[in-house]
C-alpha cells in the first residue's frame, strides 16, 4: 500500500519560493527575448527621463531649486524611484490574473503570478541603478551619496509601496478592467508631478505642502535625498510613511484577491 506523504510548511514555502524565482525569469525574458537587451532598454528609458528633466530644468531656470551640489544626483534619486514605483504597479496590475490560461497548470497561483512580477521589476531596477550610477562614477565625476544604504532603503520602501498599489489594482481588474487600467495609468501620470521629482519638500509652502502628503513616493523622495546630501534634512516627509502605506494597502489587496480568487470564473478572461 503507497502511503502518502503531506508536503511540510517549510516545503511548500521553499516550492513557492522557487516558482516565484521561475516566474520572475519568465517576465524578465517575456518583454525581450534577451534578458540584457531588455535591461539595457529600461537603462535607456531611464537615462532619458533624467536627460529631459535636466532640459527643463536648465530652460526653465529651475537650477536654483535644486540641492546644492551635484544636479544630477539630485534628478536621478528622483527618477530611480518614480521608476521603480511605477513599474511596478504596472507590472503587477498587468499580470495573469485567476481566469488567465496559464492558471490552468497546477503549481500556478495569483501569489506567484504577483511575486514573480514583483521580483523581475526589483532584480531590472536594482541592476539599471547599479548601471548607471558606475557609468557616471567612471565616465562623468565620482558619485559621493551621504548614507548610500539609507537612500536605497528608501527605493526598497517604494517598491515596496508600488506592490502593494499594485495589488489592489490587480484585484480590481477581474471585476472593472477598464476601471483598473484607468486607474493604472492615472496613477503613474499623477506621480510625474505628485512624486516630488521637480522640488523639494521643504522648499514648498505650508499651505501646499499637505496635497503632497498622501503619497508614498513624495515621502520616499524627499527622505532619499536627505540620505543622498549631507546638506538636505527634510523637515515634512517620513521615512516610515511609505512602509505603512504600503502595509495597509496590501492588506485591503489580498483581501481583494482572495474574494476575488474564490470567484474566479474563466468567462472572465474573455473580457481582459
């Protein structure tokens, strides 16, 4: 007689995990067949964001508003984190949801589906700051960050945010995906102003300060370029809002998905 043997907590942690790592190289590769040509891709995207803000800000005399020291350091700590924050709802927002055609085979799961999304933007992101931050080290001007570990914790913090963001809005788009992916985009539009990447904090006036207030990636922002110069103590913002943010809107996401999951029907998939 076969008996059968019950797979532990540990195991079924260790196989979700490992799925996870699977699913994560599936959507790295799944934008461009090369994983390098994909990476050098966003490295582009990202460098030509910070180019056009460069622009504006030498056009529209904004020079003034930055931090004194090195601009580009200033524009970049702005834009590594809007784009990990964006990204990542997107990625998120986007993935297989509970009626998509790659649920039908047995290991798959929305968890895996949201942490493999998860894990490919974190490992993209990761590794284009680390890129970009040694090509203008070697070829521009040494970087000089004040506490480096602290101002990549707050990138870690934002993603950590756009995850949770991204959950909700996954959760939402089985029953409204027009809905989510307005939403979606709202969201990513909003944050080019709403993040905080053109100004600072302390800069703004009171009265205008608390429309700022809600959003974790102004805080991030603001709080990293804190720990970037040795002259910025940000006055307004929270290094512990965005990871409270991020731990209630991820409650109210899995709870989301959850419902969701238990009444996942495949005529849903017709309509994504």
């Amino acid at each position: 007689m076969q008996r059968l043997h019950t797979p532990t907590f540990l195991t079924l942690t260790f196989t979700t995990l490992e799925l996870i790592f699977n699913q994560a190289v599936r959507n790295v590769r799944k934008n461009h067949g090369n994983a390098v040509i994909g990476l050098l891709l966003n490295i582009v995207q990202t460098m030509l964001l910070v180019a056009v803000f460069l622009v504006i800000f030498m056009f529209m005399g904004m020079r003034s508003a930055a931090i004194r020291g090195d601009v580009l350091i200033y524009l970049i700590s702005g834009v590594f984190l809007f784009m990990a924050h964006v990204k990542v709802i997107g990625a998120i927002a986007g993935a297989d949801g509970p009626a998509s055609s790659m649920m039908k085979h047995r290991p798959m799961n929305t968890i895996i589906a949201i942490g493999g999304s998860a894990l490919a933007e974190l490992y993209i992101q990761i590794l284009t700051v680390l890129v970009i931050l040694f090509l203008y080290h070697v070829i521009w001007t040494p970087v000089e960050i004040h506490k480096p570990i602290a101002a990549f914790g707050m990138l870690l913090s934002v993603w950590f945010a756009g995850v949770a963001i991204g959950v909700v809005l996954y959760a939402l788009k089985p029953w409204i995906p027009a809905l989510s992916k307005l939403l979606t985009q709202l969201i990513q539009r909003v944050n080019m102003v709403a993040s905080g990447k053109f100004f600072l904090a302390n800069s703004l006036p009171e009265a205008y300060v608390q429309y700022f207030m809600w959003n974790p990636l102004f805080h991030a922002i603001d709080q990293a370029r804190g720990y970037s110069f040795i002259n910025y103590n940000p006055m307004h913002t929270s290094p512990f809002y965005p990871v409270l943010f991020a731990l209630g809107a991820l409650l109210v996401g899995m709870l989301g998905e959850f419902y969701t999951r238990q009444r996942a029907s495949l005529s849903w998939s017709a309509k994504l």
